[in-house]
C-alpha cells in the first residue's frame, strides 16, 4: 500500500512564498513513480498543478499553474516538493499530492493552505 504524506500547509499573506513536501508514509518512492499536486479551492473541483516523475525528474505543469509554482523532488531526501511564490487569496485551498505507481493512483489526505489578504 501507498499512503502518500502532504505537509507544509499553514495560513500565509499575499505575496509570499509556501513550500509543500510529499513523501510516502512509512515507505519509500520508487523508479517509474509520478507525483502529481492538485488543489482544491472552497467551492470548486480539484485542479492540477502539474506532475513530476520519479527516476527522471521530469517536470509538466498545467498552463493555468506556470510561473509561480515550482515542482521538483529531492532524491535523498525521497520528497517531492511544491513550491508556490506571490500568493494570492485565490491560492487557498486543500492541496494534494498522488502517487501513480503500475497504473494505481494514491492520493494523500491534503494540506490546508490559507492564503490572507
């Protein structure tokens, strides 16, 4: 089983700047995994930020998300990392992280990020 472990959420003011880290409870990534970051505002459906694999680093944002979100990963640390610069009120929401590894999708429990302005 892969329990994917958001953190880093907490309340912030417009303007700065957030990191989040994703890591597998109790377990490790692995090669041919990809981590994909969602989020979700108050009131609306999850939306994706963008994706990183694994092994390669390999980086995919949506187009709505570049510019001011960062994803990459920390092979030793065996973290994926979101980092988010100029926040605005818009940004708050529940910010996910999944793990797809051998076509099975895990999501994590989410972290709370709550932009003020």
């Amino acid at each position: 089983q892969v329990q994917p472990a958001e953190s880093g959420g907490g309340v912030v003011q417009a303007g700065d700047s957030l990191t989040l880290s994703c890591s597998v409870s109790g377990g490790t990534f692995v090669g041919d995994d990809m981590v994909a970051w969602y989020r979700q505002a108050p009131g609306k459906e999850r939306e994706v930020i963008g994706t990183i694999t694994w092994d390669a680093g390999s980086r995919h944002y949506a187009d709505s998300m570049r510019g001011r979100f960062t994803i990459y990963r920390n092979y030793h640390e065996n973290r994926a990392w979101l980092h988010m610069n100029g926040l605005k009120p818009e940004d708050t929401g529940i910010y996910y992280c999944d793990v797809r590894r051998d076509y099975i999708v895990y999501w994590g429990q989410g972290t709370r990020v709550t932009v003020s302005s």
